[in-house]
C-alpha cells in the first residue's frame, strides 16, 4: 500500500506540475489580456458589489444568499490550515522568494476566479433554498455535455466534502487533543473521539439546515477567524518590527534565485510558490462557483468580482500572515522545521507559550470552516446529479461519518488519491472555462456599458438570444425583485 500511494503521490505531482499548472497559467494570462486585466483595473467594484443588496422575492425575503454571504462560503473552504501549514512549508522548501511567485500566482488566478464565477452565475439554477450551479451546471447547459458536468461533479464530491473534509476533521482533533493535555495533563486516544464526534455533530447540525445556515454560519465565521489570525500575526511581527524591511525585502530578492537559502533552485521556487498559490486560493479549480452561483445579483459579473476579490483575501491577506510572521521570527536557513510546527514555533517564541493555545481555537476554525465550505461545493454537485431528498439526506449523513472517521483514522492513501485526482477535475473545468470565455467577455462588456451609463447593471437573457440553456434571468423584475434593489451611482 506505501508503494502504490508513493506512486499516486509522484504521478500527481507531476501531472499538477506539467499539466495542470502551465494550462491555470495560460488560462489566466489570456482571461487578463482579453478582458482588460479584469482583476486588477475591476478592483473598486469587487468592493462595491461585496455589499450589494440582495433582491428581494414576492414575499419580500431574500431570494437566495446574498453576495458576502456567497463569498464566506468560499472564503470558508479556501481558507484553511493550508493557509498555516502550506504557506510555511513554501518557504522552508523554496524560501521567502516563494512568496512572491504565489502573489503572482494569485494576481493571474484572480481573473480565472472571475471567469469561473461569473459562468456559473449565467448557468445557475432555482431550487427551494434560492439558487444553486457551479461548473457540472455550466457544463451541461453551456457546453450541451452532461457526462463532462457528471465527470466533474463525481470527482468534487469525493475530493471535497469526503477526503478533505476528513483531513480537515483530522487536524481539528490532532490540534484539539494536543492543547487539552497541554492545558489538563490529561491524554488518551480516547480525546480524538470526544473531539471527533462533537466536530461532526456540530457538522450535522449545520449542513442539515440546507444552504441559508451554512451562509449565516459562514458569515459569522469567516471574518472572526481572518480577524484573530490577523491579530497573532501582527503581534509577531510588531515583535520583530526590525526585521520586516528585511523580510519584505528577501521576498523580492530571492523570488529570481539570488541569495538563495535551502539551495533552492530558481525552478524550485517559483514552482513551490505557484503550487501553493493554486492549492490554496483554488482559483481555476472549479470549486469557489459553486459557492458563487448560490447568490442573489442583479448580473452574473457581480459575482464574477466578488470571488475575485475571494482569490486575494485568500492570498494577499490570509497566506501573507503565515509568511510575514515566519520570515520575521524564524531564521529559516538554520530550522529545519516545516508545515505547523514552523508557525507556532514563530508564534511561540514570540509570544509565549500562550500563542499555542490560540493557534489551537484559529486552526479549529480554519479547518471547521472549510468542511462547511466543502460540504456546500458537493452538495451543489449532488443535487446537479440527482434532486431527492433521499440522496441528499444520505449525502448529508455520509459527510457527517467522514468527519468522525477523519478525526480518528488518518486515511493518508485517500488524501494522496484526492490530491492526484483533483488534478482531473481541475482540467476538466479549465477546458470548459476556456471554451466559454466569449460569453464572459459579452457579460463584461455589457457591465462596464451600463455601469458608464449610471446605472446598476441588470443582466436578463434576451440580451443573449443566441445562447442556449439560461434558466434564470428571465426579466428583470424576477432579477430585481418585486421591490426594485436601488443601486448606488457614482
């Protein structure tokens, strides 16, 4: 069994580094080009259109999440221990000039998050909670190939919601486990059950009041644990304020291979960056739509933005913490430390023993939000592959045994295998993207024409007659709402 997942693990990696990356990068070189550096000039928009009133239906509610809520539910699985683990083991791998080629990676992934987002808004569809779609949902209806959306959505389903989430559950009760012996004295296997079935009964609570308690829950969460990670980190760095030019500086400096450290080569750095950048934001994976396409807009390129700006919150803000409190605080070249242990050893001799307990509640809400966030990408998935109760009731529950069984067995070969075959799904959906990107083009011009024209920009379908399988956007009062959503002018 080693060997076989020690060549699932070489296989993938090189298939995520010959394939998947150079066609995420090409991709998202001519989504720049073609659409004017969307993610760069559109930036003030992402911003206005996060808070966005959401329409309303004919009973006056929400028609369905609104767009923030939309983007915490992204924000949730993105947002991980991968942001602490990975980011750290970037920079003992390749050096602080890792960092700066996973800036780059995120800066070019921006505008295939945009692309992705604002397909999967096109192609969204109603259901009883409001709206639902993602990339099957675009595959079938864009492209006229359910078996591409069927493929894609099989291989999500058992990446997302049941082997990461796993992983997921798994670190919860490892990290859990570990700060109440440090706190008790107290140990024993028997902690990772505890933990373990409250992680997943927690888990159950949420994913079983369908989509509108996973945005609420997320909308609490995310920005709560973005906050207090901020927080730990700037305190690290306030610590070592001295060596923040240094460490600013040495991200640039040795992004290209000079003053390299590790015997980083400049290849190695710049594919560890890119790596990480890709892992962590998921811009291009086909994951983040399905989470976009549950809001309620007036047009398909608003979400487009907003999963944009998902991309460097994810990156720019969430990553660089990681990486500024350990370029900071740890002298990397003389370490040998990687992964979590990296970051709480910045943290804690930093800051005291204490930071190790805070880490604990940060990586538990890390990880807990990305199985909710998980959980949603495959309950979009499901529900595009059958739409009764009774598989989704099953699919639920499943969830829920994944992550107790996550949280006492560490199923390494599932992970490896999740981790190859994500690959697939990624490709899958980079070729579909690409196949649909005048239509992201169209909805992008026809937005900046009417945002020049003062208005807040409505999409309805007869401004594509030529495009076949748009279910919503009908009118514009079923757009709006009953009750007309003024937008702000400029």
């Amino acid at each position: 069994m080693e060997d076989l997942e020690a060549l699932i693990a070489s296989v993938g990696d090189q298939f995520w580094t010959w394939i998947v990356l150079p066609i995420v990068a090409l991709l998202g070189v001519y989504i720049t080009v073609r659409s004017g550096a969307v993610q760069i000039r559109m930036l003030p928009e992402m911003i206005r259109t996060l808070a966005d009133k959401t329409p309303l239906d004919d009973d006056g509610r929400p028609q369905s999440v609104s767009s923030f809520q939309a983007f915490t539910i992204s924000a949730a699985s993105r947002v991980g221990t991968g942001n602490i683990a990975g980011v750290a083991t970037a920079i003992a791998v390749g050096g602080p000039g890792a960092v700066f080629w996973m800036w780059l990676m995120a800066t070019i992934g921006a505008a295939s998050a945009f692309a992705e987002s604002t397909l999967a808004q096109l192609f969204k569809v109603r259901d009883k909670d409001g709206f639902r779609g993602g990339p099957a949902y675009y595959m079938a209806k864009g492209l006229r190939a359910r078996w591409m959306g069927v493929a894609f959505a099989v291989i999500l389903i058992f990446c997302f919601p049941f082997a990461f989430s796993a992983l997921q559950a798994n670190t919860i009760a490892l990290t859990m486990s570990s700060a109440i012996t440090q706190l008790s004295g107290v140990e024993g296997t028997w902690l990772l059950w505890v933990v373990g079935i409250l992680t997943a009964a927690l888990t159950g609570v949420i994913v079983f009041g369908g989509v509108r308690r996973i945005a609420s829950v997320t909308q609490g969460l995310v920005p709560v644990m973005a906050l207090a990670y901020l927080l730990l980190g700037l305190a690290v760095v306030i610590v070592h304020i001295d060596q923040l030019p240094a460490a600013f500086a040495s991200i640039f400096t040795q992004a290209f291979g000079f003053n390299q450290i590790l015997g980083a080569t400049l290849g190695q750095i710049i594919l560890t960056g890119v790596k990480r950048g890709m892992f962590s934001n998921e811009a291009g994976l086909g994951s983040a739509p399905n989470a976009g396409a549950a809001a309620a807009v007036t047009h398909p390129a608003k979400q487009g933005f907003v999963q944009s700006l998902g991309v460097y919150f994810d990156t720019m803000i969430v990553c660089s913490i990681t990486a500024f409190t350990v370029l900071v605080a740890v002298p990397i070249e003389k370490g040998g430390m990687s992964g979590i242990e990296l970051t709480e050893h910045a943290l804690t001799s930093s800051l005291g023993g204490w930071a190790t307990i805070a880490l604990a509640v940060v990586v538990f809400m890390l990880a807990f939000s990305s199985i909710i966030g998980n959980y949603y990408y495959g309950e979009a998935s499901m529900e595009f592959i059958s739409t009764k109760p009774a598989v989704l009731t099953t699919f639920r529950a499943l969830v829920v045994l994944a992550v107790l069984a996550g949280s006492v067995a560490a199923a390494s070969f599932v992970w490896t295998l999740a981790d190859a075959i994500m690959g697939v799904m990624a490709v899958i959906n980079l070729v579909a993207v690409a196949l649909l990107s005048g239509l992201v083009f169209r909805l992008l011009k026809d937005y900046s024409q009417q945002r020049r024209a003062g208005a807040d920009p409505v999409f309805t379908r007869d401004l594509m007659p030529d495009v076949q399988g748009i279910e919503c956007w009908e009118n514009a009062e079923s757009v709006t709402g009953p009750i007309r959503v003024v937008g702000r002018r400029r």
